[in-house]
C-alpha cells in the first residue's frame, strides 16, 4: 500500500535529488487515510456514504457527553467500516471543556506499535473551527 507524500497545503513532494514524487509507507499512508476520513464529509469527494466521519454536522449542537458520544462514533464508524484500522487499535481520550470538546485519539500503527495521535479541538457551540494537530509518539 504507498501512495504520494503531500504538503499540509496539498501539494505533491518533489525530490530534486531522485527527480521522482516521494511516496508514503504504509503507516504514513495509514495515519494520512485516517486523517482524511475523519476530516472529510461524506458525499464530499468520496463516492460512498459512510467513508467521511461528517464532524461539520455536530457544530452547533449542545456541547455535552451525548454530543461527545455521537462523535466518537461517528469517527469510528468511518474507520472501522472496512477495517482499515481494527478496533482493538483505536482508542479515544475525550475532554468536555466550557466552550469546546476535545478528543485525543490514538491509532496503532500496522508495521510498529507507536501510535498515532490526533488532537481535535472542537468548538461544537460557535461552529468556528475543528482543528486537527497530528503527532505521532
């Protein structure tokens, strides 16, 4: 599984030296399949239903647990559907806070067990951002 390397502002990496497109291993390619599902909303880009998490459809809603539930698994379910991450390998830190929710989410990586970590910060009540900082450990 490989696929190219891309800029955070979705430009196509170029090395000069090998005058070829850099390519992503498989755990890069997993972590970047992961965050583009999550961000992505379904019936946006992809050709089926169920492949984005649709996070854009829980801004303005109540910001509480039962909000915070319907997140998680709406995430999951776009993750999981077809196995693309097992459910023993992915794990969820979740934070309430005044104004946002926050999720920390882990993903176990296939080829070693360092996880992937996203942070999405949620502000679910003004609809003003989701912002996502992607670690790995």
């Amino acid at each position: 599984m490989f696929d190219f390397c891309i800029t955070d502002s979705g430009e196509l990496i170029y090395d000069n030296n090998s005058n070829n497109f850099l390519y992503l291993n498989s755990d890069d390619l997993l972590r970047q399949k992961c965050i583009c599902r999550i961000k992505s909303v379904t019936k946006d880009w992809f050709n089926v239903d169920y492949i984005g998490s649709d996070i854009e459809k829980f801004l303005g809603e109540l910001n509480n647990k039962n909000t915070l539930d319907l997140i998680i698994k709406s995430i999951e379910q776009a993750l999981l559907y077809d196995e693309l991450v097992g459910e023993n390998s992915l794990f969820f830190i979740p934070k309430i806070c005044k104004n946002r929710i926050e999720l920390l989410i882990f993903i176990k990586e296939k080829r070693n067990n360092n996880p992937i970590v996203i942070n999405m910060e949620i502000d679910v009540v003004s609809g003003v951002k989701i912002k996502y900082d992607i670690n790995t450990q």
